[in-house]
C-alpha cells in the first residue's frame, strides 16, 4: 500500500521536469513583475494609493472573518471580543480605502516605527551571538533597518506619499528578478537534461 501510494506521488524532481517545458512562461510573468515594478517606481504615489488600497481590502476581508468566527463562538466573552475587533478592522479599512492619503500617512508612521523597533531587537540580539554565528551580518542587518526606520520618521509625514509606492515597487521588481531566476533555472535544467539523454542514446 504505501509503495504504490510513493509511486503516484510526483517527486520534487518530476515536477520540476514538467514546469521545464514551461520556463518561458514562467520567465515571462518574471519580467512582467519587474515592469510593473518599474511602473511603480515611477508613479511611487500611485502606487502608495494602490497599496493602500489593497492593505483596506485585506483588512475588511479579515474584519468579516472576525465576526464570522465571532458569531459561531459558543461563549459570549469571545463572541463580544470577536465581533468588536472584526467592527474595528472593517471600519479602518473603509477608512484606509475613502481616504488613502490619510491612511498612508498612518501606515508609514507604523512602518517607520516597526523597522526602528526590528532593527533595535536585531542590533540586541547580534551583541548576545557568539562570533561564529554570523554576529556581525545580523548586526549590520539591524543597524540598516534601524536607519531606514529613523529616515522614514524623521521625513514623515512629507515622505507619506511615496514611501509605501517605493517598497511596492521594490518588492515587485525583486519578486519579479526571482521568477526570472526561476525560470533561466528550469531552462538550463531541461537542457542539462536533454543532454543526459542525447549521449544515453549514442
């Protein structure tokens, strides 16, 4: 039973096998994450609006989750907390969407504030390393965030325009370089491969 059942899985390799005929595509979407990226890069404060926009949406789906999970709790101290607090996430995400440049104004305090917060745990937990655990990455990790955390707010709230638009943009234009990676990867895969069984058959 379980041999059979090992067989009809696909391995890891298998599957990579077949996504090789599909490199193409998978290299495609690649660059169309990276234009898009390069789009926000230009338009930063539309695509400040756009992330907003999108944060408001996940918030009110999640708000309505909340209460959903409110109204199926069997006790009343969860069913109040639940509804209460899916209330307060639908209410600020109506508010982050009728009024994005407000909320981006709010989001990028909250950013600023939570990467000086990272970068401080960082800096503390890089000191309590031993050398040989790579200290010094951690801690020059946590000395970078914590400046970009203070630049944010020391420029707030002047730089609530853009900021968010910037780390969309760049978070596209990476994630679009690592479907890229991912597809020159199957292609070279698929031709190593082919190789193999082109000299097997000679």
């Amino acid at each position: 039973m379980f041999e059979s059942h090992a067989t009809a899985t696909p391995s890891l390799a298998e599957a990579l096998g077949r996504l090789g005929d599909r490199w193409g595509m998978i290299a495609a979407f690649g660059v169309i994450m990276l234009l898009l990226g390069l789009v926000a890069l230009g338009l930063v404060v539309s695509a400040t609006i756009a992330s907003v926009l999108v944060i408001g949406a996940f918030m009110i789906a999640t708000g309505i989750l909340e209460i959903v999970l409110g109204f199926s709790a069997q006790t009343w101290g969860r069913f109040f907390i639940w509804i209460v607090a899916g209330l307060l996430y639908v209410a600020a995400g109506v508010v982050a969407i009728s009024q994005p440049l407000l909320a981006a104004s709010i989001f990028t305090l909250m950013l600023g504030a939570g990467l000086l917060a990272t970068g401080i745990v960082r800096i503390v937990l890089a000191f309590q390393l031993p050398p040989e655990e790579s200290k010094w990455l951690v801690l020059i990790s946590g000395v970078i965030t914590l400046l970009v955390g203070l630049a944010i707010i020391e420029g707030w709230p002047n730089n609530s325009f853009f900021i968010l638009g910037i780390f969309l943009a760049i978070d596209l234009m990476f994630y679009g370089v690592g479907w890229i990676s991912f597809g020159l990867a199957l292609r070279s895969r698929r031709e190593v491969s082919r190789a193999g069984i082109t000299s097997q058959t000679r």
